[in-house]
C-alpha cells in the first residue's frame, strides 16, 4: 500500500511529502501520546466527498479531550476545512485521511498538561483494507487469545495511538496462524470487536451488536445500524457470546478501512453458507451506494471537497 502524496497539512499549513516530519525525541513517538482519525474520501456524481467528516472531526477532539487534552488551536471547522485542503491540494478523488492530534514536545513525565499539542493530516491512495474479494467470499477469523482494553484501563471511546498496540498484537497472532482477521473479547468474556472495526451478527432475520460501552462508538458502526433499520431489520444491543457467533446465519464487521465485509469462517467453525450472506450482501450495497453519493436519503453524509466550509 503506498502511502505517498504531494502534500502533508502540518498545524496550519501544506508541506510538501518529504518535509512532513518530527524529531525522534517526542512523546508521540515514545508513549503513543497522540489519538487519531480514519475517514475516507470517495469519487461521486459531484467529485470527491469526503464521508461523514463533521462528525470525524468532532469524534477526534472529544479523543483529545478524553485523553486530557485541555487546550488545542484548531476548531472542527478548522478540521474540517483543513481536511478538504489536504484532498483538493493532492488531486485525490479515492482516498485514505489521516488527522493525527499528537504531543511534538514536552509530556516526558507522562503528564498531558506538559506536553505541546499538534495537529497533521495525511492522505493517499487506498482500496479495500481486506481486499476485493473479501467482499463476496468474506474473510477467516479467530477468537484473539488477546483481551480487549477494560473500559477504566485504556479509555475504549478514544481513539488514542498507544490504544493499538492491543490490536497490533491480536492481528499478528491471527494472521500468523493464517486467519485475516481477530475478533477481541471484553474482559468479562463477551464479544467486544475486531482489531479495527465493529462486529455485527445475524440470526433469524435479526441484527445483534455488542453495547457500546466496552467498544469504539464507530460512525461505520452507525452507519450500518441505519441502513439496516431503514431495510426493516430490527437491530440489538447486547451481549455476544463467543459460542453465539459460531450458529449465527451471518457475521459481518464494519469499519473506515474495512467499510463492510462478511465473515465465512471463525474458529475454524463455517459461518452460514461459507460466505457473505443475504443481508450483509443487501447492506453492503446500500452502503457503496451512499458513500458514493447515490442515495439520496443518505447524501447528506457527503461533505463534498468542493464546498466551502460554513463557519
């Protein structure tokens, strides 16, 4: 996957690939001080749209202030702007954005307060995370030996840098014993989510979700909640068993990266037919559909690059 672009927006400004950098001796680098965003910018009828960015750009402050970050320069229209900036000035219609909110200074002895907030935004070419042909055959996963971060441990609503080790080491482990994907339990032995998306399961024509006080509140996640209700499924909340997942009719997850993909086998166990399910298939389409800019209903997720930003 290359990751290169002409243009890095840096605390206020463009620069150029090559210059876009920080000293090795910073607290991001170090303790993983920094939270995060991944949002996906996509070609439609009306040019590139950047998908549901408002709302990632409001979910990378309140990171930051989980986190404790108490005071930063930029607002989410600033964010918002800076984003569309950073797609326009690269000639990106399909792409990855990256915003990164981290400490370039001080916080060496481990307090927020020390540190000197900064703000970054990349951008480059990507496909499908998991593949193309994940999406009709879906992908093998396993039950992580690996737990999910306790709530009151490592704050599971931020999406903060030093948060993914966690995921670093399930996903090794899952695809060093040839699966592609891990699906992590809480820590009192319930379905939580995969290394970077949320996880769905399907049975008898319902949709089960785990609650989202042990996962990532994912606009991904919400995304397909929606478009689930609005096909005429009912949609819950609760907890997921591991053994639940095993006879479910469907399992999918859902993410930025991964948008959504059915999972065939989990636990060496065949998921329903061995792969991607009706009602996966049917939210899927609606969701390329919309990210798209062809659903009308839902256009309004679609902030387009072309647009001033309104202040």
């Amino acid at each position: 996957m290359g990751m290169e672009s002409k243009y890095i927006w840096m605390d206020g400004e463009l620069v150029d690939f090559e210059k876009a950098t920080v000293h090795v001796l910073n607290p991001a680098m170090h303790y993983g001080a920094a939270v995060f965003e991944g949002i996906r910018a996509y070609n439609t009828p009306k040019g590139p749209a950047v998908f549901r960015l408002r709302e990632h750009a409001e979910r990378l402050l309140d990171s930051a202030r989980v986190f404790g970050v108490r005071k930063f320069a930029f607002t989410v229209d600033d964010i918002v702007k800076a984003v569309k900036e950073t797609v326009h000035a690269n000639g990106f219609t399909d792409c990855y954005i990256r915003p990164l909110l981290y400490l370039k200074g001080g916080a060496w002895n481990l307090n927020v307060d020390a540190g000197q907030p900064a703000l970054m935004i990349a951008v480059w070419q990507w496909s499908n995370y998991l593949g193309e042909e994940a999406l009709a055959k879906g992908i093998r996963a396993n039950i992580s030996s690996y737990t999910r971060h306790h709530p009151n441990v490592s704050m599971t609503k931020a999406k903060i840098a030093g948060n993914y080790v966690n995921s670093f080491l399930a996903k090794t482990e899952s695809e060093r014993l040839g699966f592609q994907e891990a699906i992590m339990l809480d820590p009192q032995g319930y379905v939580a989510e995969c290394t970077g998306e949320n996880l769905f399961m399907v049975r008898r024509e319902k949709l089960v979700t785990p609650a989202t006080a042990p996962v990532l509140e994912g606009l991904t996640r919400h995304t397909i909640h929606t478009i689930a209700k609005d096909l005429g499924y009912d949609v819950l909340e609760q907890p997921i068993s591991r053994d639940q997942l095993y006879i479910a009719d469907e399992v999918f997850v859902c993410g930025t990266a991964a948008e959504c993909i059915g999972l065939s086998e989990i636990d060496f166990r065949v998921i329903g037919d061995g792969k991607t399910g009706p009602i996966t298939r049917a939210i899927q389409n609606v969701y390329h559909d919309l990210i798209r800019g062809k659903v009308a209903k839902y256009e309004e997720w679609c902030d387009y690059v072309g647009e001033e930003v309104k202040v």
